[in-house]
C-alpha cells in the first residue's frame, strides 16, 4: 500500500470520515554545512525520496487532533485554548497548527504516515512539521510562502517542542527540488537550487544509518549554539557569518582554544559550502570527496558532535570506493552519507555491516537517498 493510501485509510479509521486530501514533505540529507544554519552562515542539503505524509481534513470547531502511525493514540489541541505542552510527538504538528493559529478559522483532524527513519539525522521531524504547514496553508487559505512556512517550522520546533535548532532543515523540505540540492543563505533566506547531476555520472548518495539516536533537547547541541553566540559577541560581531577565514588569526589570540575551536569550525564551514557550490559547478569530483573530508574532521577534531560509530562509518565509505564521505545533521549519533558509484553500493553496505560487528556495534542500516522534490499536494 503507497504511504498515501495508508494515509487516507489511517484517517478514515482514526476519524470515522474521509481526509479532504494528502501533503507531504521528504527528510533531507545536507550535502554540507554543518551547524553553520544559526549562526546564519551557509547550507546545502537535498530533499530525499523519503517523505511524511499528512492526511488532513477542517471541522466545524476550534479543535485540532492528531494521529500517527508510529503512536495510534490522539492527541489534541483547542485553538481557542493554551499553547500546547507535554504531547509528546503530537507536539511538532500541533505547534505547527498553534504557529499557524491567526490563519485558522476552524481546526482539523490529521492523520500522519511516513518513511522517513526517526532521529537519523535525516530530519523526520521537519518533513512532519512541513508537511502539516503545508497542508495547512492550503486548506486555511493562509497564502503563505514556503519561507514563511520554514519559519513558522523553525518556530513550532524551537518554542513548542523545545529543540533549539535552525532554519535548515525546514528550508531544505520546503524548497527541495529533484536532483539537486538547494543552497540556503541562512541569514536572509535566499536559496539557490544547485544541481547535482549524480545519475548521469552512476552516482548514488548512500546513507548509513548507525542506529545511535540523537536527541537535540539534550545538552549537547545547546551547548555548541552558546559557544557560538559566545565567540561571537567576545568578536564583536552579530553572528559569527560576519567573519571568514582572514580573522582566524585574531579569534585564535581573543577566544578560548575550546571557543576558537568551535568558531574556526563554522567559519571554515561556511567557506567549504561556498566551494563545493563551486565543485558541483566544474563537476570536480576531486574537490567535492576532499571537502566533504575536510568537513568530517571538522566537525570530529573542532566542533566534537561527531561518534566512533560515524567515523567508522566514514572511513569504511572511503574505503569503499567512495568519492566523498561525512557525517550528516546535527551530530551525536545519526546518519553519515557517502557519495558512491552504484555498483559499489552492495561492498559499502557489507564492509560497514562487518566493520560495526568487529567493534561490537549495533547493525548499521545503509540505503540509497534520491535527491527530491519540497513538500507538495498529493493527487
Ligand atoms: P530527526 O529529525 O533527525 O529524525 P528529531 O529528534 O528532530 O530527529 O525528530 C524526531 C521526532 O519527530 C520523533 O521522536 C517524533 O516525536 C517526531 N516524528 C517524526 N516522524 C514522526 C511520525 N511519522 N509520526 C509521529 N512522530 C514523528
Ligand atoms: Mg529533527
């Protein structure tokens, strides 16, 4: 059964009646440009052939209810009530619809399917997030743009949710187009579809799940933001995007060695971004493997949110044949991706099954990622 149909059928058992219709929104993979997104630097991620749908239809009330696959219980909200607390996954589309609330004259029922693997670094919770605002954007005749809807994403998450993170991975799903990825200026907004013309060179974009669960509420992820904000403001400067590579030398002698660390690892970034930009353009393969390396070891040795089981997954890509490996999303467990011509992918997934049994991990989970389309109605 398409996620689709088992999206309509959920509605109609959850509900009693039929959805109006179906939006989704795929999980995104980033190419490169790693916690750079709040510190309104640089971004390249793709939308992946992975997607959330959500069934939805308006009811006469104020009342909001949703329900899911993966948790068949309902979870509500009244709109004319309190902001939402304590709902547990429900939180994400109901902060959604709460963000939203100034556009919604009635509530709605929403049933919700997907195939976008949960805390992978892949960002199932921004292809929820998205395809609910998408949904509702439509049915409430709210005349949002996708930025906006990234927006409002970002705000559900940080203020609903309690996850601090960044404008990317709303961005990425809404603005995702096939076969390429979506440069983000994170500081105005503006994308640039960037295209990756993988197939026709047989490339593949693998993800190797290492089934490590991340979680952004924790404290690890926080903690890099305040390093920033805190580089930042002993800099002098807004946010660290005002700074680049020649004032390296001076954050070096001004910052702490664990705050300069931090720092030279996202301005470094923002420039690894820019250049792969360029990479993709000459079709360079050489300089795309190099600077996704460059990245792995930035984010393992300056911004430490990288594991043993995501270097090893790394390293077993590149042992593979893979032109280009690093890890992926936010870090502390997750997915690492490897660019890799498709006949190779079968050597990848078994060298990296037999590396993780050397060293005791849990099996990885390896698949191939198709770059796609941003969120979009279902017919
Ligand atoms: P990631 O975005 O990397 O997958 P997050 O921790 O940011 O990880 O988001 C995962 C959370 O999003 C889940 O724990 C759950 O609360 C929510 N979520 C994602 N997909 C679904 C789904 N299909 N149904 C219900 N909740 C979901
Ligand atoms: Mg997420």
């Amino acid at each position: 059964m398409s996620l689709k149909l088992e999206a309509e059928t959920g509605f109609q058992a959850a509900f009693g009646y039929p959805a109006t219709g179906v939006w989704s929104a795929p999980g995104r993979a980033n190419l490169i440009g790693e916690h750079t997104d709040y510190n309104l630097g640089f971004v390249l991620p793709f939308g992946i052939d992975r997607r959330t749908y959500a069934a939805i239809s308006l009811r006469a009330d104020k009342i909001c209810r949703v329900a899911s696959t993966i948790d068949t219980q309902i979870y509500q909200l009244d709109l004319a009530g309190q902001k939402p607390t304590g709902l547990d996954w429900a939180l994400y589309p109901l902060g959604i619809a709460w963000m939203m609330r100034e556009h919604g004259q009635q509530g709605f029922d929403c049933f919700i399917t997907s195939d976008v693997p949960v805390g992978a670094g892949l960002s199932s919770s921004a292809a929820l997030e998205c395809s609910v605002a998408f949904g509702l954007n439509e049915l409430w005749q709210a005349g949002l743009e996708r930025v906006e809807l990234a927006r409002i994403g970002q705000r559900a998450e940080n203020e609903v949710v309690g996850a601090p993170t960044g404008i990317m991975d709303q961005t990425a799903s809404l603005m995702a187009q096939s076969d390429s990825a979506v440069l983000i200026d994170c500081r105005d907004l503006t994308t640039t579809n960037v295209k990756l013309g993988l197939s026709e060179k047989n490339l593949v974009v693998a993800v190797i799940d290492t089934g490590v669960a991340h979680r952004h509420s924790d404290g690890g992820y926080r903690s890099r933001r305040d390093a920033c904000e805190l580089g930042a403001k002993t800099l002098g400067v807004s946010s660290l995007r005002e700074l680049d590579i020649s004032d390296l030398p001076r954050a070096k002698v001004e910052l702490d060695d664990l705050t300069f660390r931090r720092v030279r690892h996202v301005i470094t970034e923002n420039q690894r971004v820019l250049d792969t930009v360029s990479a993709l353009a000459l079709s360079n393969l050489d300089s795309l493997g190099e600077l996704m390396a460059q990245s792995h070891a930035s984010m393992r040795d300056d911004f430490e949110i990288s594991i043993d089981e995501l270097d090893l997954a790394v390293a077993t890509a590149i042992e593979s044949g893979a032109i280009g490996s690093r890890m992926t999303g936010g870090g502390f467990g997750g997915a690492a991706i490897a660019i890799i011509n498709q006949d190779e992918l079968f050597t990848l997934e078994k060298k990296c099954k037999l590396a993780f049994a050397a060293k005791g991990y849990k099996e990885p989970r390896i698949f191939a990622v198709k770059p796609s389309q941003g969120a979009r109605k279902e017919s």
